[in-house]
C-alpha cells in the first residue's frame, strides 16, 4: 500500500500478557514504521525499572511518569505505539486518545495468567497473581472498551494471527477515513 496507509498510528492497549509489544513489534516490521513502548520510556526517562518505581516511589509516582510517557508518545510517534496496561484508567490519558486508532488486544484471564506466569515479579501482581490478574482485567475491561476503535481477542492465537487482524482492522479504518475525507472534500 502507499501513502498514509504505510505509516499508520495505532495504539496498542490491554492487559499484561495481552501481546502488545510482541504483536506491536510485527505490525512496525509489516508497516515499516518504529515501535514505541511507553513502559520502556518510563524507565528510561526514571534511570530505573519499573518495579523499582512502585517500591521506593508508589504507585501515584509511577502513574504520573506514565502519564507524560503516553502524551509524549502521542504527540511524536507516528508508528506503533504500545501502552502500559494501566495507562488507560488515566482520565487525561483516555481523553488523548480520542481521535486516535486505538486496538484493544483482549486477553482472557486464563491466557493471561499463562503468559504472565505464576512467579510474576510485577509489582502490582504480587501476592496471589491469578486473583490479582482477575482483579485488574475486571477493574479494566470496561475502560479498555470504551478507549477501543477496534477490540482483537488474543486468547490460544499466535501473536502473528493477532498481528495480521490488527493490521487488516486498521488499514481498513485508514481507507474509511480516507473515504470519508474525499467524501467532505467533495461537498465542501
């Protein structure tokens, strides 16, 4: 394809375990665009893990650099961009996305718990990670739903399969706007 359709911006958000930077970084390659993951930037923006962060900051401390991490990502990333599972229950950060294309990369918990693993070193997974997982998709879904412009299930499908299904989804949303855009033009 040519033009925008090859540097499209999509977002990629969900839980952890749901493939988002395993799949981010197949549709970078397919697209020939950069992959960006805001987690990633938090640490090294902080000099330090993540983990680290959540133990000698908090929570509210991580949450802020993530924040930043994501309005700076939007502003600047034209390629694939992924999330942190959590960034999305930020008000400001749900309001940034809109207008963007935004792909919910739904997990089950089982599948989740899987791709996780059981001996997590997540903070926010500590203690009994199944039920902690439960928690946080319950706490989750809805927000994720309601920031989605297109919502893949991932669960017992290679991050190829994934991958393809965000890639065909969007390309099909950039030939809708760009339908719609000719269409206003034309009316104009």
């Amino acid at each position: 394809m040519s033009g925008a359709a090859t540097r499209p911006r999509v977002v990629l958000v969900g839980p952890m375990g749901s493939g988002k930077t395993t799949v981010g970084r197949i549709l970078a390659e397919a697209w020939g665009v950069g992959l960006r993951d805001t987690d990633h930037d938090v640490e090294a923006a902080a000099g330090r893990t993540i983990s680290d962060i959540f133990v000698d900051d908090g929570e509210q401390a991580f949450r802020a650099l993530e924040r930043k991490a994501v309005a700076d990502a939007l502003a600047a990333h034209d390629g694939v961009l992924a999330l942190g599972g959590g960034a999305v229950l930020d008000p400001e950060t749900r309001d940034l996305l809109g207008g963007h294309r935004v792909v919910f990369l739904h997990v089950g918990l089982s599948d989740s718990v899987k791709r996780v693993g059981l001996g997590s070193a997540r903070p926010l997974l500590l203690g009994n990670v199944r039920a902690r997982v439960k928690a946080l998709l319950d706490e989750r879904l809805p927000v994720y739903r309601e920031v989605a412009t297109v919502t893949v299930d991932t669960d017992g499908r290679p991050a190829e399969d994934v991958a393809r299904d965000v890639r065909e989804a969007v390309e099909r949303l950039e030939r809708d706007e760009h339908d719609q855009h000719h269409e206003a033009q034309e009316d104009a």
